[in-house]
C-alpha cells in the first residue's frame, strides 16, 4: 500500500503534468502528459490516494469517472 509520502507529484508550467509511485524502493512514472487521465494508466497503482488523482478518463465507458 503506498503512503502519502510515498507518492510524488510535480506540475510543470505549460509542459504538462507527471504522477510517480515509490513501489519496492523505486519510483515509478504512473502517469505524464496532458489531459485526462485513463483509468487503464491506474490498474497497477490501485493504492495511488484518490486525493491526488480522483477521477479519470473510462475508455469502456467513454466518460470521466470518479475513482
């Protein structure tokens, strides 16, 4: 389960906007980019706080869903 000191973001100016999860020791690239978030990018990170990502793009659905 990832803590909240565990995870990591940072939000770059006009560049876009990356998330990280520190798994095992080693941080992980959950998600970089801009625009919605698939919720297929989070299948690997279910612990990932929902405070900090809490609604993403359901490609079955085609819709924003919360998580």
């Amino acid at each position: 389960m990832l803590k909240e000191w565990q995870v990591l973001l940072l939000r770059v100016l006009e560049v876009g906007i990356w998330f990280a999860a520190k798994v095992g020791g080693v941080w992980e690239l959950v998600w970089d980019g801009n625009g919605s978030i698939y919720c297929s990018d989070l299948v690997n990170y279910p612990d990932y706080p929902i405070d900090m990502i809490p609604e993403c793009y359901d490609e079955i659905e085609g819709k924003i869903v919360n998580r």
